[in-house]
C-alpha cells in the first residue's frame, strides 16, 4: 500500500505530512503493518478550518447540479470498483467480506441520497399578517466538523461528510486514528476524484487531543460526532459554552423481545446475526435478549448453537467474524464477560480468546443489576434474561439509560407495531434484527443514545447540516411613526 496518495499524508488541499507523529495503519487480525499515514497537529487543524472557510464560500456558490454531479460521480466510481473501500476496509478494521461489501454499497446510498438532498426543495413560503413576500429558507452552517469511530468506519464517516458537503458545506474530518484510511483517506481519495473542489473537505487523522481541538475552534460552528456516550457527554460540554450546533449519535444497549408466539429457531438467527455481526463492535448490536419463559431453554440452546458454529479468524482468509479492535477493547469485552458471571451469569458458550479473536458468547440467568446486561459491552456477547409477561418486559427494555434499536419477533407483527407506542427507542424492527441501517431513514436515537438530529434522508439532512434564515421583501419601504 506504499504507493497510496495518503501514504505518510493527511488531506487537506491536497495529499501533504502533517505535524504530528506518522501514524502506523495496524492490521487487528495480524498486527502487521499494512501503512503508515500523517497525523495532523493544532496547526493543520488551523490551516485546514482557514482553507476550509474560504473553500465553502465557494462551493456553496455552486448550483446544485455541480454538487449533486460530485456525489454521483463519486458513487459510480465506488460501484465500478467496490475493493477500493472494501479492500482497506477488511485489514484495517477487521470487517469480514460480507460486512465490508455492506458497508461499501451503504456508501453507495448516501452519496445517492446526498445528491438527492441537495436538489430537494430548501425552503417555503410563509403566511404574514403584513403585505409582503414571506420566505424561511435554509443556508449551510459553513464549515461542518466531522469525527467518526473504527466500527463502521466508512459509512459512519460518509453519513455526515456527502451531506454537508452536498448542501453546501465544507467539512472537516477526523477519523478514528485506528481506521484512518478506511474511515476518512479512501473517502477523500474517492470524492477528489469525482472532482470535489481543492479545500472543501479536509482529512485530518489524530487522536482524542485533535479531536478536542477540533471541538472547541471557534473557525467550526457544528460538530457531528458518532461514537460513544460517555465520549459524547465530553463533546456536549465543551462545545455547549460556544453555543455550537453539536449532533451525538452514541452508544446502544438494544433489547430483542422474543414473543410468545414467536418461531424460536428463526428469532436465534436474528439473535445470533443481531449480537455476533463484526464481532458486536456496532452502536445497534442486540445487547439485550429478551425471550418469554416458554421459549426459554429452546432459544438458549439455538443461540449457543449457532455461536459454537460461526468461523472466527482472518477476515482476509474468508472468516465471518474477524477481530476486536484492538487489546484494550478486547480486554473491556472480557472483564464484562467475567464480572457477569461473577455476579451470577451462566456461561452457556464463548467468554474466550486467542489474540483479538473473541469467541461469540452466550450468557444466561443475567440479572437486570448484571453490568453485562445494564451497559453497552460492544463485543460478540449475547445476555438472555427470561419474561413471564409482556408489560414486564417492555419495562425491562424502557428501564436503560440507550434508546436507539430494539427487535421484536412475533407470528402477529401488527400486535407488535400497537407496541411500539410504549416503547423508548429511536427505531423499532418487528421481524427483523436490531442492526439495521437505509441511508433513506432518519437514523437517529433517543435518550443517552443520541441528541441533535438525524442522518438519511433530504429532511434529516436539511435539519442536521443547514440554518433556517428568514427574509422577507415587500415593493414599497414600510413606513414608522418616527
């Protein structure tokens, strides 16, 4: 990968170093090397929001066909030749084959939608007790700062990137210093070659004293972070005494009720693909499995069977399940795994590793003080609690601090969707797992889940990435007394 534009580089106007430390681009199912890129200091960050903020005056100047043309090139590119997302994606951030096709082609649908959106309809007329032209139109926020996390590196970044851009915007990114290039440099790669204007968007790899910087400067007046609460709490507070537009999309801790008239053997399918997909390490993976007492024994034990089941190893050799991130999160994975059998859990299958490679777990009789059931694990971990009613249990799922997912599987899909009304969660898959994302939705969580706006859509994006500015004309001077 030495021959790569970010090659010991950053972005921003074009492939430079930056003043930071190189950045070595570790692969987590080998630990090798596979790339070494630039790390931006405080004065990249200052150059960058300069360029950027002169950029945008630019680019917002364009009519919308010249930005809708950029993301739809942009997406031909990337469907002519997916491996060059895919291709970083499955190293740099163990993603299996079958994850990173997905994520690709969800890239794919928000470069559509962001061409789509800035073409939608930016504002309205408004009725005024006075003779005169009412208008409430929206206008881009200027320059828009970005920071994205390792899971889903691509889509998590280009959600926010092609709609700020498409609207208007210039955008700062920082990736995840861990999925540098698949969460932010092959984006830029990608939309400099489908003719994005030089100093427009800015790639800006770091760690979390660049992404502090990146919050409070004053040059950027909206941050869009996803990632998780506590660092979402963080963010909130410094950037609240500088009045700045801040959208938190954060962590989850996703119940699936299974209903008592539920196919037992299709539900643990959805369980195991809903807790086990990229080694749980998703904002929506199934942390809570709530399965009614008649079903109990019958869906524990399709569950552990299918996580005895599931290949983990290289993604690059063809494995489903890759590798945690790094140490520290596998690490973090297996302290949750041994405080809750600790604290009274089973452990029907899992809760061991070798190097990166967790083995996917399933913990049964998990109380609702069990940490592995009160908190987001992000690991392959499945913990199953037994219902006997189910008010109960829609208590036990409104009882978390998350709000994003929840799954509920059920013969009578429209007795669950009457459900829906009393339960606390930004979406609500009937049949269907917890991870599930459409870049046409407002994605978006309630509670500690999330705050600010949503993502998908032209309405999602116009509210998320634009200001509302109010103008109105009349033919004659409106005359005053004095």
């Amino acid at each position: 990968m030495s021959t790569s534009p970010w090659h010991n580089s950053l972005f921003s106007d074009g492939w430079r170093p930056g003043g930071g430390d190189p950045l070595p681009v570790i692969a987590p199912a080998t630990g090798a090397v596979i790339d070494t890129v630039a790390q931006a200091d405080a004065a990249d960050l200052d150059r960058a929001v300069a360029s950027a903020t002169s950029a945008q005056k630019t680019w917002a100047k364009q009519p919308y066909a010249a930005r809708a043309a950029v993301m739809l090139k942009a997406a031909q590119l990337l469907e002519s030749d997916p491996a060059r997302l895919t291709g970083v994606l499955i190293p740099e951030s163990g993603s299996g084959s079958g994850k990173a096709d997905f994520e690709a082609g969800l890239v794919i649908s928000e470069l559509h939608e962001a061409a789509a959106a800035a073409s939608h309809p930016y504002g309205e007329l408004l009725r005024s007790v006075k003779d005169r032209t009412s208008i409430a139109r929206r206008v881009p926020l200027g320059v828009v700062g970005v920071i994205s996390p390792f899971n889903f590196p691509a889509i998590l970044s280009m959600r926010s990137v092609a709609p700020a851009l498409a609207l208007g915007n210039a955008v700062i990114l920082k990736p995840d210093p861990r999925t540098s290039i698949s969460g932010g440099l092959a984006l830029a790669a990608l939309l400099e070659e489908a003719g994005l204007p030089r100093g427009v968007l800015h790639v800006l790899p770091g760690g979390g004293e660049l992404g502090a910087a990146l919050v409070v400067h004053p040059g950027i007046p909206c941050i869009s972070f996803t990632g998780s609460t506590p660092a979402g709490r963080k963010i909130g507070a410094a950037a609240a005494p500088l009045l700045k537009r801040v959208h938190l999309e954060l962590g989850g801790n996703n119940a699936m009720l299974v209903l008592p008239d539920a196919d037992v053997q299709a539900a643990a399918s959805v369980g195991a693909w809903g807790s086990f997909l990229h080694q749980g390490q998703i904002c929506m993976t199934t942390g809570r499995h709530l399965v009614h007492r008649s079903h109990a024994d019958e869906y524990v034990a399709a569950l552990t069977q299918k996580a005895r089941g599931i290949p983990v190893g290289d993604p690059e050799e063809g494995m489903p399940l890759g590798p945690v991130i790094d140490e520290k999160q596998r690490d973090r994975v297996h302290g949750y795994v041994t405080a809750a059998v600790e604290h009274g859990a089973t452990l029907a299958v899992g809760g061991e590793y070798d190097g990166l490679f967790y083995r996917p777990t399933v913990l049964t009789d998990v109380a609702a003080d069990n940490p592995a059931w009160a908190e987001e694990i992000f690991g392959p971990v499945a913990p199953v609690q037994i219902y006997d009613d189910v008010d109960e249990a829609i208590d036990v799922i409104n009882a978390s601090e998350y709000g994003l997912s929840v799954s509920i599987i059920t013969s009578n899909p429209y007795a669950a969707y009457e459900l829906c009304d009393r339960i606390e969660s930004g979406a609500v898959h009937i049949n269907d797992a917890t991870v599930d994302d459409e870049a046409v939705i407002p994605f978006g969580g309630s509670k500690a889940s999330g705050v600010g706006g949503r993502f998908g859509g032209p309405h999602a994006s116009l509210d998320t990435f634009t200001e509302t500015q109010w103008i109105t004309m009349q033919s004659a001077v409106e005359r005053y007394p004095f």
